[in-house]
C-alpha cells in the first residue's frame, strides 16, 4: 500500500475538467486506460470484454467534440460498466459461461452516460448472475483484490471495484443486490453507493431482481462516485420504479448539520451464525468516533428488522431464475445457480407476492428508527475480505452459510430500496480493507453524500492506493505493507475498544 501523489488526472472529476481546459485529450486518457488494463489482465482480471477499437474511436469523436466547444459533464472521459449492463455490440453474459448474442442497443444507463460524454472502455467482471461475494466463474477465471491479490475485491461487482482500485478507470458501474456494489467497495478501500431503487434505471429490465438489484457508482472519492451517479441517473418511461430526481454531485459539497447517527451491530435475522470479527469492529469503532468528533449524536440503537430474510429470499431467488431462462446453454451454469433457479419455483406465486406485498410493513418497522435518529452506520460486512477460492468451491448450502456470516448487514436494505454508502473504515493490520455503511431512508442520497463527503474530508481515504507495479511489461500485483490505522478518536469512545485478529477467514 502507498500513500501518494495519485498523478495528474487520476479522479472522475479531475479528468473531466482537465478534458474541459484542454490539459489533456480523450485519446490521451482512453488509451492510458487500456494500457492499464492490458497490462493488469493477467493478474487482477478485471474485465470480461475490453472495447479497446471502439473506445479510441468514441474518445477521438470526444476529442472533435471538445475542440468545437462542446461541452459535457464526461465528455471524453473512460469509465467501465459491470457485465450485466447492455452495451451495444457486446453481449451481455453476468458472469456465465457461453455463446451470448451481442446486444443491439444500450441500457438506458449506458445511454445516459453516453449522453454525458462518458467512453465505455469495456465490462467488468462479475460472479454467475451476480449472487456471491467474491468474483470467481469458470467462464473468466478469478478476479484479484488490487491490495492483495490472494484475496477477492468482493463480488459481485468485483471486476469494477478492482478496475477502480488500481486506476485502471476512475469510477465503474456496478450493481447492488444484496451488497454487491457496498461488499466490494468495503473490501478494495472504495466508496459505493447504493441509490434509491429506480434511481439509475434497469431497463431494458422494468425492474431487475423483483426490485431488489439497483445500480450504482464505484469511484475513489464521494464526489466522484456523486458525480457518476447524477450522469447515469434518470429513467426509462417503461421503468417500474421513479423516484423524484436528487442532485448527488452538489450534496458532496454541502455541511452535513449535526446529525443522529445509529451505531448498529445486530444483522437481521438469518438463522446462520454472524460473529463480527474483531478488526472490522475496531474500524467501524474508529468511524464512530470520528463521526462524534466532527460533532455528530452517535449512539448504539437497532433497527427492528423483523423475519425481512422471509421477504428477500424469494425476490432474490427468482431473479435469478429469470436470469436463468436467458442463458444460452443451462448445463453450462454452477450448480448453485440451478440449485436456486429450483429453489424460486418454490418460492414463486403466492409466496413471492406476499413477499412483495409485506414490503410496506418492513418500511414502517425499520423506518420507526428514523424518527430518533437521521441515518445508521454499520459495517459493511462482518469479516475482511476472504481469499481467492474460499467460497467459489464451497456446495450451495456450505456457500450460503458463508456468505451470511461475511456479509450480513447489507441486504435489507435491498428488500427496502433505500440508499446506502458504503465509505473506507481502515486495515486489518495484514493490509486488507475494511468498510463502514452509512444508510438512509427513502430518498436520502443528499443527505449520505454529504455526510459522506464529510468523513472523507477528515479522513483522506482517497489517498492510499494499493501498489500495482508493472515489470518488463508484465504486472505484478505488490502485497501492502502493514497500515496505519485510520479514523481519528473523539475525547470518548463509542463502542466497543480496538482488538486484533486474524483476517484470512470468512465470518470469523
């Protein structure tokens, strides 16, 4: 790990507004970013299609349109989308093995950020149909954690956090189903947000998981990951879900006030053990306080969560059912992904519109915490992040187990469709990355962000890069040295005292 002058034009918004001045040309940044990613491919792994012809040829169109005087919020900038997002002439696989048409037309986020001026220099990797924390598939092979690459950067949208992480882009698109824009971002040092569902649109899916899945922004900074998600923001008239407009970019650059934050341990209740490891309670310790430094109410109180898990399990299972019935060859998927595309005609029917209909009543439990409180910070996940293979050979029932004790505490905010952040919370002291959320109730984006913004303006999280170095054109990923801790201690503590232990094992 270094703490470093990042160089010129590494940030979203330093690269658009140096696009904007003339300081550097899209071919210039566009062709840097292949770079990196080509020379980064044998060992991160982070993207599944890389559109190298046609992105020199959208940053030299960017570049003629930046010369007349044109103007956009990204004109000419390179980003990444996941790889369960329609990019015209690419197919569309999430992660599956097989031959997948190409897409003849863009989502209506990518069109979006088309119309900003963004260049997609390709698709990220991501696990079969998004459903685990890590990024591991026999059709693309194992995604590397930037920090240390015997670890996983999470899952599923591992491919866009690691590309964010080790400068490949300045931000990426990912998706969040149960965590999986906030898992990664926790585990490779990144903010990611989770917006309001329907806040970025899904079409050409009217809604994507039963509602359960948004996409959202993965960037270096709060203002950069604000300043993706106000350009892919919007919707399609076919869209389920339409929530009132917000103004992310400009939220990063407003006081937050005094707020009342919820400090909150318990997860929801899933039946599988969920012991919090002891480092990620020291960071998310250390955020506290730092949060009751700055002046803030922070206090240990709970959301009453209720039987949620009864609500996302048969929401999450047919969407991946749904998924299913799109891949060209079936016998080529993970058993898992058989094993809960079953599972959902269970679950399906009645069961799943009960599922659906219980929605409102979860949004009056958890919401009555809402009403002492402005926003809740908790970990973003229960252990550091696992090493490569831990979970991807596991049975269905043994990755489950898993994957609930490492990573408990985002998805109900998915059932709900609430936004959330997750933000950098520090090391473990072998050097892997630790997160904190900050979650919301409905439409409170502005309000995260600023807060958000707030922290990363104490804390300078942005600064620590892990060290990606390249030799004789070949990479090689550098394990980090032992970290300083991060977050700075109020005149008293929040929670429990800081305590070492050991970081390799899932939900330990």
């Amino acid at each position: 790990m270094g703490t470093r002058d990042s160089g010129p034009y590494e940030g979203l918004a330093e690269q658009a507004a140096a696009l904007a001045a003339g300081q550097v040309t899209s071919g210039e940044l566009v062709r840097r970013s292949l770079e990196r990613i080509d020379a980064t491919q044998g060992t991160l792994n982070a993207f599944r299609r890389v559109r190298a012809e046609a992105a020199l040829a959208e940053a030299a169109a960017a570049d003629r349109r930046l010369a007349a005087g044109e103007r956009r919020p990204l004109l000419g900038v390179p980003v990444a989308v996941k790889d369960d997002t329609d990019v015209a002439g690419e197919p569309t696989a999430f992660g599956c093995a097989g031959a997948f048409p190409p897409k003849a037309a863009d989502s209506e986020a990518v069109r979006r950020l088309r119309a900003a001026g963004a260049v997609i220099v390709g698709k990220t990797n991501a696990c079969e149909l998004g459903q685990w924390p890590f990024t591991e598939g026999p059709a693309f092979g194992e995604t590397r954690n930037p920090w240390n690459p015997g670890h996983t950067p999470g899952g599923s949208s591992g491919g866009s956090a690691a590309a964010v992480a080790a400068g490949l882009v300045p931000a990426a698109l990912g998706t969040d189903g149960a965590g999986s824009v906030r898992i990664p971002a926790a585990w490779t040092h990144l903010v990611g947000i989770k917006p309001q569902r329907g806040r970025i649109s899904t079409w050409p899916d009217a809604e994507s998981f039963q509602g359960v899945t948004v996409l959202g922004p993965l960037a270096r900074t709060v203002r950069d990951a604000a300043l993706l998600l106000d350009a892919a923001a919007g919707n399609h008239a076919g869209d389920l879900h339409r929530p009132r407009p917000v103004a992310a970019r400009a939220a990063a650059d407003r006081d937050p006030g005094r707020l009342r934050i919820a400090l909150s341990w318990k997860p929801a209740f899933t039946g599988t053990p969920t012991p919090l490891h002891p480092e990620v309670r020291s960071a998310v310790t250390a955020l506290a306080r730092t949060l009751a430094g700055l002046g803030h109410q922070v206090e240990e109180a709970e959301p009453d969560y209720g039987l949620i898990g009864l609500a996302f399990v048969p929401r999450a299972t047919t969407g991946v059912r749904e998924w299913v019935a799109r891949a060209p060859d079936r016998t080529l998927l993970d058993r898992r992904t058989r094993d809960a595309a079953r599972l959902a005609r269970l679950l399906g029917g009645p069961v799943l519109r009960r599922a659906r209909a219980a929605e409102r009543r979860q949004h009056r439990r958890v919401g009555a915490l809402f009403g002492p409180y402005d926003l809740v910070l908790t970990p973003t996940t229960a252990a550091p992040p696992p090493r490569i293979g831990t979970l991807a050979k596991m049975s269905g029932w043994q990755t489950d187990r898993a994957m609930i004790a490492a990573c408990p505490y985002a998805w109900p905010w998915n059932v709900l469709g609430w936004p959330g952040i997750s933000v950098p919370a520090g090391f473990t002291a072998g050097g892997l990355p630790l997160g904190a959320q900050l979650l919301g109730p409905s439409h409170s984006e502005p309000l995260l962000i600023s807060l958000a913004a707030q922290l990363e303006a104490e804390l300078r999280w942005y600064e620590r890069w892990p060290e990606v170095r390249m030799a004789a054109g070949r990479p090689q990923t550098v394990p980090p040295e032992r970290p300083a801790r991060t977050g700075r201690a109020a005149p008293h503590p929040v929670g429990a005292a800081d305590a070492d232990g050991p970081a390799d094992a899932v939900g330990r």
